[in-house]
C-alpha cells in the first residue's frame, strides 16, 4: 500500500477537538512531527464558543469545570485561564405540572437545601429511588464496566425499566427522567434508549455529587482550542475530512477529500461513531466495526439567550430552574460577573427536540423563550441574543452533549472501546474512564493516546 | 455546488446488492440512464454465494424463499430460477444442556409436530409464553411501527425484560432468546439488546408461521445479481465507495475516491448505519443523521460444511436441529437434490460469536464441527468443504443478516427510515414494512425507490 518508506510525520491526529489538540500538543513537546486533520472549517470540535459582549462570551458545547476534574483544572491553570464560581445564589425555580414555584436548594440527583413545592410523598419517592440508584452505582468498578456476569443482568435492560420498578410517583418517574434526558451521566439520553448499566457506571466515574459545574471559564471554554493551536504553529489543516486510513508494518497512511498524508501513527480522536465513518484498510476487527454502530450521540440542542442584566436577581432568583415544561426541563445561569449582562444557558432534549426540530426557526425561538419566561417572568421575552447550536445536525459531531450506550453494549462490545487497532490509537471523552463526556475526559484521552505513542515512537 | 447543467444519468444507484440491482433494472426498463455505484469488489451485497460441486451451490448470505414472499417469487419466476422444497423429511435433533434427543417434529417460535424431549412443565411454559407474544405481535399495525402512545412503552424496554417476565422455565427463556438470535425477526440480535417493540413488530410484518424457509434455489441465490446485472450491461462500477453526495434544485453530484458523477435523482441502497458513512451536502436532517447511528447490524457468521452425501439421512434424519450447545444453536439442511451432496449451513451469533471470533481459524472450524457432531454424530467431523463468511468483518456490510433497532428508536427516530431527502431515496431489505431483513423486503423497497424515482423524473 505504502509506496516508500519515507514518513513525513511521527504521528497524525485526526479530529481538532480538546483531545485531539491535547494529544498533538503532548507528542510535539516531546519533540515528534505532528499534524491535526480536521473536517470542518475551525477547529475545536464541542470546545466552541463565541463572543457577544464585552467580557461576555457563550459556549456553545461544554463550559463548566468542578473541582476533581484534575486534568482539566491543570490544563486551565497551566495556560492561566481564570475561572469564576457558577452565579447560584438565589432560590431555585420549580415548574411542574405547569405549577411554578422557588425554593432554597438544588436537585440533580444528589439534593441540596430545601425540598422543593412537591408533597412529602413524592419527594420521599424520589430521594429514596436515588438512595438505592447510588447503592448499586458504587457497587460498579470505577474502570469500564461490562466484565462482570452480574454486568450482563444490568445492560439487558434499560434505563426505563429500572426508573418503573423503582419509582411509585409521578415525580419520582420523572426526576430520575430528568436526570439522564438533562444531565445525561456522560451522553444525555432518553430513559427508553439506555443502559441501565451505562447510566450507574455514569455516575460512578463522573458523578454530579463531586460538583463538575461548580465553575465557569472567564472569556468561555471556547477560547481554550486556539489557545492550544497557537502552540501547534501551522500544524493543523481544516477543511479536511479523513475519508481513509491505511496501515501496514511501515506506517498509516491518512487520506483526505484533498490529499494523503504519511505517518507512524495516528490518533483518532472523535466520537467514536464517527470513526466508524472512516474507510480502514485492513478493516478494522469486527467488534470494533460493530461497536462504532451502536455508540450513538445524545440528542440535544443548547440554547444561549443573553439580557442586558441579569434580572432574574432582582427577584432573588439564582437565575437555575428545573421542570417538566414543555420544552425546558433545565437551565443555569452563565452571566460573567465581569459583563454585568445575564445569559442563560438551556437545552433541549431527547424526545422535546423531536417536537421542537421540526419547527420553524421563529416559533422555536418563540417556544423557549415562553418556557424560560414561565420560569423567570416576562422580561425573558425580550433578550439581546439568542443563539442555538443544533448538535444533532452537525455532521462532524453528530449531537450532544456526549455519546451513550444502548443495552448490550458495553459487555459485549466494550473491550473495543479504548483497544489500539495497529498503528491506530483512539481519543476523545467518550472513551475515558474518569469523566467521560466532560472536558476533562477529553484532556485524560488525548494525554493517554499521546503517551502510548511517544513510548511507542521512542521505542524504535 | 454543481458546475454545469448537464447531468450525465437520471439516477444514480449507490449499492448493488438486490436492492440496489432491482432498482436500476426497473429505472432502466422505463427508459433512464442509470449508474450503478458498488463499494466492494464484486456485486451483490448479501446475495453471495459460490458453487462448491457439480450442481451444488452455497449461499453466503440468505438462502430460502417461502409462499408469502411475493414479490421475490415473481423475481425468480421471471429469470425461470428453479426452486426445490428445503429438506425436511426425518427427525429433528435437539441438544438442550448437553442432552441430545431426536423429535417428529420442528420449532421455530410456531411449534409443529411432537413435543421435543422437554419437560411438560417447560414445554407448556414457552408455547403459552410464545401466545402471549403472537397476540401482543398482532395488535400492531403491519406498517412501520412508533405513532401509537402504546408503542413507546413497548420501544422503552428490551426483549430480555419481557422474556424475564413472561417465561418462568430456564427451557422458556432459552426458547425465545434463541429465536431472537438465531432467526431474528428481521435481524438476529441479543434479547438484551433489542427494542421489544422490534422485535414484536418483526413478528408481524415477516413471521415464521409463513414458512419463509420453505424452499431453496437450484444454482443458489448467489445467481441472482448476476443475472440481473447482465440486463444492466456495464452500467455498473465496482469498487467504488461512494464518499460524498451532494444535491442542490437542478441535480445531484455522486463522488467516489476516483470520479465523481452526476445525476436527476440518486438512491442509496443499502443498511441505514452504511448510508450514514457518506458525507452529505448539504447535510442530511439531523433525526436522519441519528437514525444512522442507531440502527446496527446483527453479529452473526454464516457458515457452510459440505458432505459427501447428506449421510445424516441415512439415520432418519433431516439435517435440522437447533439446541443450547456452545456454538451452535440452529442448522439446516441445504443439500441440492441435484447434487447428492450434503451440506449443512449454520451460524455463530450474538454472544456466541464474541467468544468465537476471538479464536484461531483452526479453532474456529474445530468449534463448529465437533459442535455439529454432538448433533449428527462423528461423520461430522470429516466434511469436503468449510466456508465461512463473518459478516460482522465486512466493512461494506457490517453484520448479518440484516440490522435491528435497539430500545427508543421506532418511536423517536422511525419516520426518517424511508422518508427521502431532497433527491435522495433511500432502499435495501431494512427499511421494507413487509420482510425486512429478507430478500423479498430488498426487492420490495428497490422496486418502490425505482417507481417514486419514475415518477419523479416523468413529472419534470
């Protein structure tokens, strides 16, 4: 396949997101020729945001950080990126079942504070499924589960299933539907389409008790890709889509829409459904081939919907809310106290973004912002900006946040998940072991895949 | 997008395999200019087989033919392809927990005959589970199932919850969990990995009480594209992975890693997760984007071990036995009359073949046949051929013997299966609403792709 045996590169990394950048930057400190191959016309990946005031930026894909996601924390201290406390003080706005209501706490599987307006009953409901959701959580190895005969019981159903036999209430059914559509334990899903194994190893390796959005980023995670980039020089070409990769016992060798590239090693890093978009020659191994077609990507919208000020505040509302609304079941505050404007970060998911994906684009405007208004008053009506990045129509990233596993998978397909294929390593935050589907499972797998292959380079 | 006006072909066909062949035949029979555009090295996608003797032919991928395929029949009798009964005359083997007995008789969710050496008590457990499961199959609808309210409960749990629910014997559970992997309603898959929905749905539009296996083909199916592409003459190129499409108002543009042809309409023919590998511009919708992602391919081999002569029939029996031993849970007799030669085909599925794949190739083979001998005695063990073909290793197929939906999918994702985009149709046995998954479901969807395409191209 390989006509010669020169190699223009030590290794090439295919997809520009955090992991990508992350694993290319590591192999050229370590001296090694690199180059990053990206699809679309930027670099970044779900690391993207933009600008829209002064000091005020939105993130259009991740933007939080808590305090044990280690590698990421380091990553931001290391290019002095400073970070500002997530706005919550001020009560909580509760909407359900068109019933609106405030209280002083907080609930996202673990609970805070106050109960919030729901009786007694069902709130017992609620926290004790969770006690028991918790129990068999931490009973699931910290590393990829699926090895275990008991692992087996647990991914043959779904996530649905569990919530059925373990919930007696409406609001109990609901919180822990809530739970894996909105904050999704990695990829958010629909309860129906998960793994009941996926979602406690979920919040196993990557629990919302250890706080991941305690932070936010001043100047937004978005600025982060090109921070990396400036080091990589001219290293990174866009506007390149992989369509193949070849390898033998002399090299890879990377085709484009454009052109081919020559290498040692390369580094995919991308969700993995998307890599299974990629022609191998030789094919890849048959698990690794069916594995990438049952990995799929959450479907999820996020909306960014900024205000002159953050009015909210006025009211002594913390600018958060959780609800069975129609289209908003969860949004955060996102104002830098620097701006002194009020953005509100939200989403929708799952089985709302079908409804809402077939709108036109005035009455999905219309739509979120009737529903934050019922959360927060009328002057939600009326904001300065309202952006959505629609992650499901995106062709090089496929939806959001994350990916998530259907039942079946992770114990019979799950060893392919991080294997090396060859000359071929794989990245990118599905794959990690800790934090997954966040940023910092993003900066683990790129540092991971560029440590195999600088031992692997400097071991020839 | 496109340079001139001028389009070279009025439709494009990305995918030879039945489907794909049926529709250029019926697009060129009307008068158009067609192109077919085939990735693998050879046509016929899953309709593949070779001759291994004189009169003695071996299917790949499918093989039989019952009454009610209708559209299939009609294919077969136009080329005038001879058919012949599938033996069965004799008894059937049954290997349940290391026990082999012999029955007058066959089951394969319908029960026929006598009772296998089971217990009554087990026995009783699944035929009354397997009513239970015909009466909640017929209260769907035969078109594609997920509009009903109902139907989301259903599409929320896997086959294995209802098993669990609905079986009390270990013989029960096995019964429907080899059912589900072994003949698959549309794809074979694990009870824990498939949509209950699916899979009752499966049971409707394509059921084993039609005896879809009831007859083989003299010279094999294998022929077929064959004989069909002779009517094309050499409008069709192998080895050709189509990369991208794009599609504006006056045409479409087909790009392959060597030429790039234009066309009215093209139609992509072959299992969603493969159309989804293509690059679309503009992009596809993003609920068709996601459907790609969640639509995969059974894990199934095929293999074929052929005889001397069918030697089990000299001891009574049929050539047919199915059983929860290591490897093998189903064979079948698929000796050509013509021949005198015996040959068994069978397949390693699902958990089966996660543990097989990993073997040797001497293993593998040593596997299948000492496994085939606890059914039909030593004489097993000594065949004249042993062909394989792993499906799942294929990267222009993906799995066999056709794909299925795991849990959420009908409901969230169902309408983007056959619904067009823009210039685009869509073909191939998965998206059929009757047989899906078998050839009569290839020739169905390729026949309505051609027509809709027909139709089109009159009307401008």
């Amino acid at each position: 396949m390989l006509e010669t045996e020169i190699t223009n590169y030590d290794c090439i990394v295919v997809g520009s997101g955090l992991s990508g950048l992350i694993a290319a930057r590591n192999l050229q400190r370590a001296g090694h020729q690199i180059l990053v191959l990206e699809a679309q016309d930027r670099i970044g990946g779900r690391m993207y945001g933009q600008q829209i005031a002064p000091n005020q930026y939105i993130d259009f894909g991740g933007q939080w950080v808590g305090p044990t996601q280690d590698r990421f924390l380091a990553l931001l201290d290391e290019y002095k990126i400073p970070r500002f406390p997530s706005p919550l003080e001020g009560k909580t706005v509760f909407l359900y079942n068109g019933h609106r209501s405030e209280f002083n706490g907080f609930f996202q599987g673990f609970a805070e504070g106050e109960r919030p307006e729901i009786s007694q009953e069902e709130w017992d409901d609620a926290i004790q499924a969770w006690h028991r959701f918790e129990e068999l959580s931490q009973s699931l190895p910290l590393e990829h589960p699926g090895r275990e005969p008991e692992h087996k019981r647990l991914d043959a159903q779904t996530f649905a299933q569990w919530i059925g036999e373990n919930t007696k209430t409406d609001f109990g059914h609901w919180y822990f539907s809530y739970m894996v559509r909105a904050v999704g334990f990695l990829g958010p899903a629909e309860p129906g389409e998960v793994s009941l194994l996926h979602v406690l190893w979920g919040n196993r390796c990557a629990s919302q008790s250890e706080h991941p959005e305690a932070e936010l980023i001043h100047g937004g995670a978005g600025q982060i890709p090109g921070v990396i980039a400036a080091e990589l020089g001219n290293q990174i070409q866009i506007n390149e889509p992989v369509v193949k990769i070849s390898q033998d016992q002399v090299g890879v060798e990377v085709t484009t829409g454009q052109n081919s590239y020559k290498a040692q090693f390369v580094i995919v890093a991308m969700p993995p459904y998307l890599s299974g978009r990629i022609n191998y020659d030789p094919p890849l191994p048959a698990t690794r081939q069916q594995l990438t077609q049952r990995f799929p990507m959450g479907t999820l919208a996020k909306i960014l919907i900024s205000y002159e000020s953050p009015f909210w505040r006025e009211k002594g509302l913390a600018g958060v809310g959780m609800g069975n609304s129609q289209w908003i079941e969860l949004f955060a505050d996102s104002s830098d106290p620097r701006s002194g404007k009020g953005v509100i970060a939200t989403f929708v998911m799952g089985d709302h973004y079908h409804h809402w994906q077939v709108l036109t684009e005035p009455e999905r405007r219309s739509a979120i912002l009737s529903d934050l208004a019922a959360y927060l008053g009328d002057q939600a009506l009326l904001p300065t900006t309202f952006d959505v990045l629609d992650w499901p129509a995106n062709p090089w990233v496929g939806g959001g946040y994350a990916a998530f596993l259907p039942p079946g998978v992770w114990t019979n397909f799950g060893d392919a998940i991080a294997t090396p294929v060859g000359r071929i390593h794989w990245a990118g935050t599905e794959i990690a072991e800790r934090w997954p589907g966040f940023f910092d499972g993003a900066v683990r797998t790129g540092e991971a895949a560029a440590a195999a292959v600088i031992g692997r380079l400097s071991g020839e």
